[in-house]
C-alpha cells in the first residue's frame, strides 16, 4: 500500500505566483505585436513590472490576507503599476499616456480580477456548507 502525501503551499505563495504569472501574460500580450527578440523584448518589460509587484507585496503586507481585493489587490496593482512605470522611466524604457492607461486597466482586471472571482467562489462555497 502506497501512502500519499498532500504537501499544502501556503495561499500567499499561490497568489503571489499568479500576479506573477498574469504580469507576465500582460507583458506577452503586449510584446506580440512588436517585431524584436521576442525573449530579450519580453524580459525587458517584464523586470520593471516583476520587482513593482514584489515591492507591492512588500508594502501591502499581503502575505496577510493575499486574496483580499482592499487590503492587498489594491495596494499591488497600485504600486505595479506607479512604480513599473516609474523603473521603466529610470531604464529609458517608453512610457507613453496610452501604455499607462492600457497598463493600469489590464492589471487592474488582472490582478483585481483573479481575487474577485476566488472570492465569489468563496463565498459560494460557505453558503452552500
């Protein structure tokens, strides 16, 4: 008889790799429609992006409740968009008006979005038990 073991990932390791991984698709997105290196073009728009979304974490504590919309949603889509754009300045990448606005509204859906849904489902979930 063969025993199976069940290893639980902590829910903030959970949600912080899809905020990583919806940036990323962002950033795939976007990058389809320049022809360059694909890789090389991706990577760059990436890192700004990635190290905003780590100082987010950061800064909202969301380690602490990393599927609430208010307390960590918010604050993280905030800081990876200001400071995304504010590193993407700093390494003499573009930043125009449209890209902001296009940014701010994906990652919005994005990253708010995700927690919107695991929070209905939630929600469901406890009405029904």
């Amino acid at each position: 008889m063969t025993s199976r073991r069940t290893i639980a990932v902590p829910t903030f390791v959970l949600a912080l790799t899809a905020d990583a991984v919806l940036v990323l698709v962002f950033v795939l997105i976007g990058r389809a429609s320049h022809d360059e290196n694909a890789v090389l073009g991706a990577l760059t728009t990436y890192w700004p992006f990635l190290v905003a979304l780590g100082a987010g974490w950061i800064a909202s504590l969301g380690w602490r409740a990393p599927l609430s919309i208010v307390r960590t949603g918010l604050p993280v889509w905030a800081i990876t968009v200001a400071l995304g754009m504010v590193l993407r300045v700093v390494a003499d990448q573009g930043v125009q008006l449209s890209f902001v606005i296009v940014t701010s509204i994906v990652l919005a859906v994005f990253l708010l979005g995700w927690r919107a849904i695991v929070a209905l489902v939630l929600r469901r979930r406890t009405r029904r038990a």
